[in-house]
C-alpha cells in the first residue's frame, strides 16, 4: 500500500473517532500529535458534531478530515 492511500485511509479513521467520540478521541489525537492546534481541532470537531446531529451536509467533517490529514503529513 503507498504511503498517500494508508494516510488517507488513517484521516479517514481519525476523523471518524474525533467526530464519534467528541473530547476523549480529541485527547489522544493532540497527544499523539502534538505539533497539531488543539483548540483549531475542538472547534472544528464541535462544528462536525453539530452537523452531523442537525443532518446537515458534512462540510465540518470534510474540514476535520483535510485538519488531520496535513497533521499526519506533518508528523512524518
């Protein structure tokens, strides 16, 4: 598997446990990547959150997932 497909696929999984499990996957995510701005990332998961809850369209949730994929970028 290319590096590009299994961080994709590694966004993708964060950024379902960050807007799934709210402020405990936000803990470990910001542990494990430190360099990342936390508070940026709370808000943005809040956003992805409350979408999800109203139904509306994931515009949050694509902007978490592009948060996390340039924060694993960033780490290797």
């Amino acid at each position: 598997m290319k590096v590009g497909a299994a961080r994709f696929r590694r966004a993708e999984r964060w950024r379902d446990r960050l807007v799934d499990g709210g402020k405990e996957a936000l803990a470990e995510f910001t542990a494990e990547y430190p360099a990342a701005d936390g508070a940026e990332l709370s808000r943005l998961v809040a956003a992805a959150m409350a979408e999800r809850r109203d139904g509306r369209s994931p515009g949050a949730g694509r902007k978490v997932f592009r948060f996390v994929q340039a924060a694993l970028a960033a780490a290797t």
